[in-house]
C-alpha cells in the first residue's frame, strides 16, 4: 500500500490508472512503468487514515502557493539570469577564494542582483559545497541557470523578509537553511 498521494506524484501511468479508477474498485488490467507490472485498487475514501489524508492535502495546498509566490516575486522583480551567466559561474567555482568578491552580476532583478561573491556565498553556506562546486562545473549550462535562478529567488525571499522586518530565532534559521540544503539536493537529483 502507497498510502495517500496527489495525481503527478506518481509515474504518469500508474498516477493516471488510479485516477481512472473508482474508490474501492480495481483498475482494468495490469499497469505497466518502468518499475514494472502492477495491479492498481484505490482504497474507498473510508478506509484512507484521516489523517494521512490531511497531511498529504495540506502538503500539497501548501506547495500549490508556495509555487504561486516564488513565481509572483519572481515575476514582479523581473529576473533575469545574465546570458553568460552559466559559464562565469563555472569558472568561479573553479578558484572559489579568487572570487568571493567578485561582483559581477549572475542574474539581475528590479533593485539588484546576484553578483559572483554572493553566490558563492550561498554555495559555501550548503550542506557538502565541495561536492556542489565540482557538479556546478560539470554541469550543463540549462542546469547552473537553473540553479542561479533559485540562489536569486532566495536573494529577492530575503529582500522581502527584511522588508516586512522579519526575524528568525536561531531554530528557524537552522530550519531555513535545510530546506534550502533539501531543494538543492532536490534540483541537482531532478538533473
């Protein structure tokens, strides 16, 4: 039993073949992944816990706006990843102490930007930056513009906070920086 899920969590057959499915029934037929063949029941909504149900919801709900509010900061400052922006990374991440305070721009947004140091910064603040600099180099450009896009959201998520005079004891500190270490490790095992 797989417990409760939302539809797209799931490989696009097996997600689809129980969204086909009634509660309680037995979808037709084997379903096939590339995990293999599969026989699909959906639980009736009476035996689902109650609270697993709750939890996956509200996960989901809160993942659903967190979405909505990276991409309208995102929008409202106009981010802008620079055009050789993958490739001066790489070449900072190679002499990492010759450019932390490099100041040229990685990605620009309305009031600022990402220079060079600071990214260098947020890398040296990640759980293993060793291993993160030498995936940074061998990776393709689409991938370090995807991760210097995330370093400059979390750069405007700052700006916001200090500009609504948000303060952090120092267990959410603790608590902000490994759920930046879990999106990382999330974004380069998507790569």
């Amino acid at each position: 039993m797989l417990g409760v899920f939302t539809r797209g969590q799931m490989v696009k057959p097996f997600s689809d073949a129980v969204a086909a499915a009634r509660p309680g029934d037995i979808a037709p037929g084997l379903v096939e992944t590339q995990f293999g063949y599969h026989i699909v029941q959906r639980l009736p909504y009476e035996l689902v816990p109650k609270e697993e149900f709750a939890r996956a919801f509200t996960q989901s709900a809160q993942q659903r706006a967190e979405s909505s509010y990276y991409a309208g900061i995102t929008d409202r400052a106009k981010l802008e990843v620079d055009g050789d922006a993958p490739a001066t990374l790489k070449r900072a991440v190679r002499e990492p102490a010759e450019h932390r305070k490099d100041r040229k721009t990685l990605a620009s947004f309305q009031g600022g930007g990402l220079t060079v140091g600071r990214a260098l910064q947020w890398v040296a603040s990640l759980p293993n930056p060793q291993r993160i600099m030498q995936q940074l180099e061998t990776a393709p450009d689409s991938a370090v513009r995807g991760f210097i896009r995330d370093v400059a959201r979390q750069e405007l998520l700052l700006r916001e906070a200090d500009r609504a005079k948000i303060e952090y004891t120092a267990a959410e500190r603790t608590q902000l920086t490994q759920d930046w270490g879990n999106l990382v490790a999330m974004v380069w095992q998507g790569l």
